[in-house]
C-alpha cells in the first residue's frame, strides 16, 4: 500500500507489463471464440439438431422428426409439428432439450467457480487453474468431432456441451483476477501513485490520516479509495486523478479484451460458414464449428501459457514483485493444500454473505443482485432468440451464422463507440449501464408484438418479428448493446472490489454472470415445453430484464 514513508515510489516496467498484457488479451482472443461461435450460437442449435435427429412428431411420436419437411417461415407458425425427443422416460420439446443441457451446465459451473475462486487467489497456482479448465473446455469442444447424432451414446453430447461450458467459466474467473493488477500497474497509474506517494510523504499528516484509516479497514476497502482518507487539498486532488485514471484504465483494458475477442469470433464464424454451407447446414457441419471452436480456443491459449505470470508477478503499487523465474515464499506453499482451499472456498463464500457482510458492502452486494437478472437475461435473449429463429422462422444453419456475425461486430462498434459517447454527454458508468439494459429490454418486448393480430395476418409482411429479416435488424441492434454492456458491467463492478481478494469477488460475480444464467433457460425451456410455443418466453424475458433496472439504479456510487 502507500502508507509506508521508507518504500521505494512506484516503477513502472514496460518490458514486463506488456507481455503480460499480450498474455492476458492472448486468452481473451483464445476463449471469447468459444462464446460466440459455440456458446451463443451452434452450441445451442447443435444440440437442439441432436435431439432432432432422435426425435419424434407429435401427436404419434411414430415419424422421426428427421423425416419432416421444413416449410418456409410464415407469420403463422402454429401449425408446425412439434418435434419431442425421449430421454428416459420423459419426452421433451428438442428446443428444451438444448435449453435444459444449458442450464445445468451454468449451475454446475457456478459450483466449480465458488470452489475454485480460493485457488485463483493464490498467485503460483492462478495461471496453471486458467489452463487446466481451458484444456478442458478446449478438447471438451474438440470431441464433438467424433461423436456423430447417429451414434447410440449420442446423448453423451450433453455432458460434452457441460464441461466445455464450466471449463470456459472457471478459466474466466482466472483470467478476470488479472484485470485489477494489470490496470494498477499501467503507465498512466503507476505515475499518478508515484505522484499521490511523494505528496503524502510531503504532507505526513494526511499521508498519516490515510494510513490509519487504511489499516482500520483494509480487508473491507474497495479497488477505489475513499476521499475521506486524505485530508490535505493537493493530496485528495492527487488521490482524486489516480482514481479517475485507474477506472479509466480498468474500463478500457475490459473493453478491449472484450473487443479483440470479438473480432476472433468473427473471424472463426467467417471460417465456420464455408463448411457450414459446402454441408447445407447438417449436423456435421455443426459439430464441425463447435470443433473448430474447441481448436481455436486450445491453439490460441498458448501465448497465454508463455506471458502470463505464474507467480505474484505484479503488486498494486505498479512494480513487478518477482522476475521471470522466482516462486511465491517457501513456507506458503508448504502450507497450500487444494481441499483445503476448497473448503475455505466454502466457508468464504458463507462469510461474504453474511448479512454484517452485505451491510458492510451494501452497493456491491445491491449491484450483484442486479447483475445477476441482467447477465442471465441478456444470456437467455440470445439463446431463445437462436432458437426462435431455427425452430419457428425455420432459418437455415448458414443464415444463423451472418447472425452470429453481424452480433459481434456491432458489439465491437458499440463498445468503442459508447466511451465516445458517454465522454461527450457527461454520463456516469451507471447511467450508460440503465440506458444499455433498458435498450435491450426492447428486443423481446418487439418479440410479443408478433402476438397481435395484425402481424399474424399474411398481408402483413414484417413485424413483431415475424419474419427472417427482423432478425438480421436485430442482431445489429443487440449486439451494439451487448458489447458495450459487457465492458462497463465488468469494468464497473472493479469499483467495488476488496484490494488483494480480486478472484475471490470476480468468482461471486461469475457466479451471478454466466453461472447464474440456469434460471432463465430453465423457465424458457418449461415455457417452449408447456406452451409449445417459444415466443411465449419473451414476455418473461422483459419482465427479467425490467425487474433489474430499479435495483441498479439503487447503486450508490458515491458512498
């Protein structure tokens, strides 16, 4: 910390900084691949094809689904046979199919994320948890490769379909923990902490004011100090850019993570359409782009391998700790046992939501809350909304993937473009965040209007999305949201993190990220199962999206 007159000011090495800045968007490049080309898109249509390909036609149940023909989308859709698949002795809707193996994926992967959050606070062992649940991610994909829809064991596609998404989860939680260390140590911080530095030993009174207080609270401080603690003009005018520049910083190393690995998946998608379209959309070609999702995302997580630091390589006052071959301290590592860090895990997890503990750190705990309806909303728009468009407009593999493509590139424009825009309005993080969620809650509010009579009626030729070339519209326009969403949501949340318990509080904001996102999968799928009609979920899905937004605006960012 800064509260120590004798150490040395704050040193910023270049060399260091930026191959660990390399590795770090490495991964980002490496693993955001497998979200958008397999996670959000052939992933989900991909098992809904395997359960189709084993399937039956109500009412009889007699004609496999895979005999029926696909008729052009109309604005009547009821008449569609419904395709049900048994496993066991249940029959299920094959879009519930791909829906249900999703939402037990994310609650298994929120389990292995509390598990392993304990683990990715220790430094030495960060960097090996990131590749061991990337290689299982990774080759989780790749065995989509040999296990075709025509083969007896085919429902072995869902325990594939799960570890893949757990491992990608967990990885992330490692890969997260790295973002507050790597904006602390950018040029830009490490030069205003050298400056707020010399200004406290110039000023002791303040600098000894800021100590105590520190002291007092350090486990319960955020990643942004308060302005409390520095009593002395020039010191809290200090104090007041070093922060400004470290959420800055925070803000865009996530948005240009998020960007790069967007401009991966769409360059994979790109690949993906050839063999997609050269095999008119089959279930192979769709094994095929989950595959070479699952290769992409092994292939490129090498450079991560090589530049990422192993050990605690980087400390918040901007200097690198240890070089290239140092370990952590002896005695840490002959006392670091991995149950035993499960269990605490565990134990931490009891502890931080302790209600002493959510008083204490009321706006984390009310922004998680928020975070939790809007991650797992915007997850389930995306999902039902793919499969919305195979199984009710009835679009083709091949058009799914320019969907697929035209998303992420919005997202890329939209996450560099609302920084942009939210300098030149004076906006806060948190109003962007409002403004982002409640453009979005208009993608399936426009979804239910296809309900009105006036859009089922065959004269009608667009609305309510009810035709294939809404879809594009849209895919535009969520995307834009999305990434920039994604950015601020992330960026906004390190405001409130504990210094030093960085894995910790990412691996509870995973939990409430992509590991909470089994609720909205799991009612949409009883909703597609009960109703037979998916367009039904979109009324939920507002209602998701909505009841977040008064409580994030709840958010005191100033306390």
């Amino acid at each position: 910390m800064l509260n120590d007159g004798d150490i040395d000011l704050p040193k910023f090495d270049k060399q260091k900084y930026h191959r660990h800045l390399r590795g770090w968007f490495s991964y980002a490049f490496a693993s955001e691949v497998f979200v958008i080309v397999s996670l959000t898109l052939f992933l989900p249509i991909c098992l809904e094809q395997f359960a189709r390909d084993n399937g039956y036609l109500l009412p009889d149940k007699t004609e496999p689904c895979s005999t029926a023909v696909v008729l052009p989308a109309a604005n009547d859709s009821e008449g569609d046979a419904r395709c049900v698949v048994k496993l066991g002795w249940l029959w299920i809707d094959s879009a519930s199919f791909s829906l249900y193996v999703y939402s037990t994926s994310v609650a298994l992967q929120a389990l292995t994320v509390i598990s392993m959050g304990g683990i990715a606070d220790h430094p030495p062992h960060r960097k090996l948890l990131l590749l061991t649940f990337a290689a299982l991610g990774s080759f989780s994909a790749i065995l989509f490769l040999l296990l075709p829809s025509s083969s007896p064991v085919w429902p072995l596609v869902a325990p594939l379909a799960i570890f893949a998404n757990v491992g990608f989860g967990a990885s992330i939680v490692a890969l997260n923990a790295y973002i507050p260390t790597l904006a602390h140590s950018s040029q830009e911080v490490v030069t205003a902490r050298a400056e707020l530095v010399e200004l406290q030993r110039s000023y002791p009174h303040a600098a000894d004011e800021h100590t105590d207080s520190e002291h007092a609270s350090e486990s319960d401080a955020p990643l942004l100090g308060s302005e409390a603690h520095s009593s002395h003009p020039a010191v809290s005018t200090a104090k007041e850019k070093h922060d400004k520049l470290l959420s800055a910083t925070t803000s865009r190393i996530s948005s240009q993570g998020i960007a790069l690995g967007y401009a991966a998946g769409i360059v994979m998608l790109l690949l993906a359409l050839i063999p997609v379209r050269a095999m008119k959309g089959s279930t192979d070609s769709l094994r095929l782009a989950v595959g070479l999702s699952g290769i992409w995302w092994a292939l490129f997580s090498l450079p991560a391998a090589a530049w990422l630091p192993g050990a605690s390589a980087m400390t918040h006052s901007g200097a690198v700790a240890l070089e290239e071959g140092e370990v952590a301290k002896p005695e840490d590592d002959a006392n670091w046992s991995m149950w035993r860090e499960i269990v605490r895990a565990w134990k931490r997890l009891g502890q931080m939501l302790r209600w002493r503990e959510i008083k204490r750190l009321r706006n984390t705990f009310v922004y998680l809350a928020a975070w939790f309806l809007l991650s797992d909303g915007f997850t389930t728009i995306t999902s039902t909304a793919l499969l919305f468009a195979k199984t009710t407009l009835h679009m083709p593999a091949s058009s799914l993937i320019v969907i697929g493509a035209l998303t992420p590139t919005a997202g890329i424009l939209g996450s560099l473009a609302w920084p942009v825009i939210q300098r030149r309005l004076g906006w806060s993080n948190l109003r962007v965040l409002v403004v982002l969620v409640v453009m979005a809650s208009a993608i399936p509010a426009y979804g239910c209007l296809g309900f009105l009579p006036v859009f089922q009626r065959s004269s009608v030729k667009f609305g309510g999305l009810t035709t294939p070339g809404e879809m594009y519209v849209l895919a535009v326009y969520f995307g834009s949201v999305y990434g920039a969403f994604q950015g601020y949501a992330r960026a906004f949340y390190a405001e409130f993190i504990p210094p030093g318990e960085e894995a910790r509080w990412y691996g509870l904001f995973s939990i409430t990220d992509k590991s909470s996102s089994f609720v909205g999968p799991l009612i949409v799928g009883l909703i597609a199962d009960t109703t037979g009609n998916i367009r039904y979920a979109f009324f939920f899905l507002v209602f998701m999206i909505w009841s977040a937004v008064p409580i994030l605006m709840s958010v005191n960012v100033e306390r």
